[in-house]
C-alpha cells in the first residue's frame, strides 16, 4: 500500500513540475510577444517621423 502511494506522489510531482516548466515557458513567450509589438511599433513611429 505504502508503494503505491508513493509512486502516485512522484507521479503528481513529477506533473507539477512540468506544468510550472510550461508555465514559465508561457511566461517567456507572453514578455517575448510584448517585446516584439513594442519593438515594431517604434520601428513604424520612426519611419514616419523620417
């Protein structure tokens, strides 16, 4: 009995870390995606400007 519920606990471990890894991930690309729309946005200004 012992076993087997420590295996489950690895098993809910091992899903809460990957689900913090893609969290992270999410995480990354959501800033990435800001900092890309930023980055276009001043390129457009300074064409126009010019």
């Amino acid at each position: 009995m012992a076993v087997v519920f420590e295996s489950g606990l690895g098993r809910h471990g091992g899903s809460r870390t990957s689900a913090s890894l893609m969290s992270q991930f999410r995480h990354a690309v959501g800033l990435c995606t800001i900092a890309g729309s930023f980055t276009f946005l001043f390129a457009l200004v300074i064409g126009l400007i010019r």
